[in-house]
C-alpha cells in the first residue's frame, strides 16, 4: 500500500507500459523515435517522484 501511494511498484510499470504503447502508435520520423526511445529507457531508471521524472513524462 505504502509503495503505491509513493508511486512504486505495478503502478508504475503500467505507466510505463502505457507511454511504450503510446509511442509505437504514434507516427515518428526515426530520430524523434530514437529520442523517445532512449528517454523512456531514461525514465525507467529514475525515480517515479523525481522532479526529472515528471519533466520526462511530459516531454513523452
């Protein structure tokens, strides 16, 4: 419960999963895919809390 309302866990690995899905529908030139791609790698290895976080997801 703790690690849900903290933003851990399944939670955010569904976001995670959600922004992918989203990405590979959407039409990209290969380097704004490549560009997503390796933000997304980014945003997997941050906290889900951080400020940087968020800015990423947006971005996304």
């Amino acid at each position: 419960a703790i690690q849900k309302e903290l933003g851990d866990g399944e939670d955010g690995r569904d976001e995670l999963a959600e922004i992918e899905d989203k990405l590979e529908k959407t039409k990209l030139s290969k380097e704004a895919r490549e560009k997503a791609q390796n933000e997304l790698k980014k945003l997997r290895q941050m906290s889900p809390m951080s400020a940087e976080a968020t800015v990423v997801r947006n971005y996304l």
